[in-house]
C-alpha cells in the first residue's frame, strides 16, 4: 500500500511539469531552445529569399537571420563571380571581419548590391528601342509595379496594391478596386501614386523599394473634372489626362480608380519618384528651320495606339510630319497626320470605340470611350511630347462627308501643351468606326521650352 500510495505523488509531478505555463522552457519550441551557434549553422544553408521569411517568425529569428556572418556568406558566395555587379572595393569590404561591422551591415549591402544589379540588367533592356515609338521596346519585363494610397478627408490611409494592368506598345493602364477600402468620392482628400521595385531574386515579404510618382490634391482636381462617359452602373470622371475614377451612378462610393501611364522614362519614375527629369540629348538645330523658309517643323514622327482596358483597337506610325509657317496661327504649330481629303490615310478600327471595366463582382462597358496613348517624336527620333489617356468621341451634328455614310465623330484631347482632334464615321452598314483625320496642335511656348532647355 504504502508503494503504491509513493507512484502517485510522483505522478502528480511529472504532470504538473508538462502543464506549468509559467516556465521559460515550455514556452519555447525544440529550435528556439537550441544553442544559437547551432541555429546559425542551420540557418547558413538557406538563401536570401528564405532568410527574409525567417526575420518575421519572432524576435529570436530576427535578430538571428540578420547576423554578418550569414549574409557576408551570401554576399560573397552570390556576387564573387559576377563581374558585372561586383566592384573590388565592395569585395574587400565584404572580406573584413565581422566583427569590423556594424549588426546588419551585411544584409544591407547584399541588398545594394542586388538593386546595381538589377540596375545594370534594366539599362540594358532600356537600351533595345523601337524604331516605331522612339521607347524602350521591353519595359513590361522590369519588375516594377505600382500602389496606390488613398487618404480621406480624416487622415485615414488606404493602400492599395493594383487589381489588373494592362500593357500595350506605348503605355500601361492601372486599375484599383477596393470595395469597403476605399472612402466615398467626396471624401477623398488625396491620392499618391508609388512605383513599387521588389527584388527579382527575394521573396514577397523582403524589402521592396517605393517611390512616389504622384501626389495629387482632389480638391484642385476636381475644379476641372469632367464626365467623360457612363453606363447604367457606373460614371467615369476625368480628374486630368491620364486618371479617371468610377463612382457608382446615384452615389457617392468609388467603384475603381484607373491609371494610364506613358513608357517615357516610366521606368525612372516608378524607381527614381517624380524629381526625374525628362532628359533629351542635345539639338543643335532650332525649331524653326532657316535654310527653308516654307517650313516650320519638319521630320517629325507620330506613333497613335487607340485601345480599350481589353484589345487595341488601331496603331499606327507616321512619318515626314510636317508645319508650314503659314499653318502657325494662335500659338498652335499643326501636325497633320491623316487628311480628310486623303482617303488612303483613312483607317479602320478593329472594334467599336468601349471601355470595358470591372470591379469585384461585377463589370460593364461605357460605350464612345477608349485610351489613346501618343508619341511624337522630333527630327532626331527622339521623344518630343507623349501623352496617354482616357478619352470620350463625341457625336456631331453638322459634319458632312461625302464619302461616307454613317454617323460622325469627334476625340478632342487638351491640356496646355498638345491637342488632339480625331474624327471617325462609324458606317451604318458595317457598325465599324473609320479613322478620316488626325491633326496634332502643339503649343509655341512648348517647343521653344523644349529647345531651350538647359542641358
């Protein structure tokens, strides 16, 4: 009796042990409650991608996965090699002791060195230019995308990581929908746009470099807002060239915010912000040419895709442009690109003038609108004004063309440097929109800014 009454209390014990929450050791798991040289060790086989992971389990993994003597080992055993993206003072640097070095130092410098790299691989992408456009033919492929922040009038932030992009030749169209996130219309206060780069060779949760492109006041956008098109869900607003929003018809509430971006130096401001300036090589010849007084601009060169949120629906290059000074009236310099009178310029559309959109569950399509994205280039081919945008084709009442019957058209786009007037006929019999003119009316203060600039 009395053994038996001696195995229980022992039992007691033992259970108490197991249940004790208050010990240091039961709250650990079998890896935390390793010696932290063995944690390194095991640690010193993951890579950059993995390690990352690792910072966000504890503070214990923190501190561990941001040790010198993991990430010197990865930055030697990952850059020694590479010529391209290693300097020798950097090697030395990566050399010294650990002990030489500040906690950190090395995973900092792993990731510089990363961000050369991919600096030296998206030069020479940026390098390939089309002979079409004047831009860089690979800018789709860089690993660059974009967020969007939405502040209210109460200082509240939402930030959103976009919902659909779409790439076409010459521009890319950004959409955010986020439901319950984002505040009412009235209720904006700003909106900032940030090109987000994240490391090809790290994982979703490493660091990601932000920039702010754009930082735009809704109250002062909204002074010149214009409704550029509806369907019986939703109402596109025009804040300026390049941006419109869709509120829900009959209220207040955002279905999404859309983005046109142009490929010009796209890839500097999203990594680089908005302090990038647009540099042009130096011209030597003025805008106004001496030898021939009859000429005004000449050797310019128009590229115009004409697409929707889906397919495009017209692209076209054109070359020899010319302006008479004649045809220089009211501070505007004419570029006419397809003549009415012409009928071998005219173009056909390969579909009808829609913006398709959709949010969540549901999606429409606003009829008579599209984005045009334009590059004109100067004599030298070089990017002389580009523009991207949404844009309305409003019906007209007086035209008349003889050689088509149907219903005519008109896209005028502005702002204080280009306008843009396009007309189509979309055919009764065809249903099909027909490209008849295309003029480009550029401002004289804007060249002589673009000729005068101080290199």
């Amino acid at each position: 009796m009395a053994a038996s009454k001696a195995v229980v209390p022992g039992r007691a014990l033992r259970t108490s042990k197991r249940t004790d929450k208050s010990s240091p050791a039961s709250t650990q798991s079998f890896m935390e409650r390793l010696p932290s040289e063995i944690l390194i060790k095991i640690l010193s086989y993951l890579d950059a991608s993995t390690l990352c992971c690792i910072n966000h389990i504890n503070k214990i993994f923190y501190q561990l996965a941001n040790s010198n003597a993991l990430w010197r080992k990865l930055y030697i055993a990952d850059f020694s090699k590479n010529k391209k993206c290693m300097d020798k003072s950097l090697l030395r640097m990566a050399t010294m002791e650990v002990q030489d070095r500040p906690e950190g130092y090395y995973k900092r410098l792993y990731f510089k060195t990363v961000a050369e790299c991919d600096m030296i691989k998206w030069t020479r992408r940026l390098g390939l230019i089309s002979i079409h456009t004047g831009l860089p033919s690979q800018t789709e492929n860089l690993n660059v995308t974009w967020e969007l922040t939405v502040m209210d009038k109460s200082g509240r932030k939402s930030t959103l990581e976009q919902s659909r992009s779409q790439f076409t030749e010459t521009s890319v169209t950004l959409c955010w929908s986020g439901g319950d996130r984002l505040p009412d219309y009235q209720q904006i206060s700003t909106l900032q746009l940030y090109g987000v780069r994240r490391l090809a060779c790290v994982s979703p949760k490493s660091p990601v470099c932000r920039s702010l492109m754009e930082k735009l006041d809704m109250q002062t956008l909204t002074k010149n807002m214009q409704v550029i098109g509806q369907d019986r869900l939703v109402q596109l607003k025009l804040l300026q060239p390049g941006i419109i929003i869709g509120v829900w018809r009959d209220q207040c509430s955002v279905a999404f915010i859309m983005f046109t971006l142009h490929f010009h130096k796209l890839v500097e401001r999203s990594t680089q912000g908005s302090s990038v300036c647009s540099y042009v090589e130096p011209v030597v010849q003025p805008p106004f040419c001496d030898i021939d007084p009859e000429y005004g601009l000449h050797g310019y060169q128009l590229h115009i895709v004409l697409h929707n949120t889906v397919c495009e629906l017209m692209s076209g290059s054109f070359s020899q442009l010319f302006c008479r000074r004649t045809q220089i009236s009211d501070g505007l310099i004419q570029l006419t690109v397809i003549s009415s009178t012409n009928l071998s310029q005219h173009t056909s559309l390969s579909g009808d003038i829609t913006l398709p959109w959709c949010c969540e569950a549901l999606q429409g399509t606003v009829e008579n609108c599209c984005i045009m994205s334009l590059t004109l280039l100067d004599e030298f081919r070089k990017p002389f004004k580009c523009v991207t945008s949404p844009v309305s084709a409003e019906l007209e009442r007086t035209s008349v063309c003889y050689d088509y019957d149907g219903e005519h058209y008109l896209i005028h786009y502005q702002d204080s440097d280009i306008q843009v007037k396009m007309r189509l006929v979309k055919m009764n019999e065809q249903k099909q929109f027909i490209l008849i003119s295309l003029v480009v009316y550029v401002s004289v203060c804007y060249v002589n800014k673009y000729f005068s600039r101080d290199y």
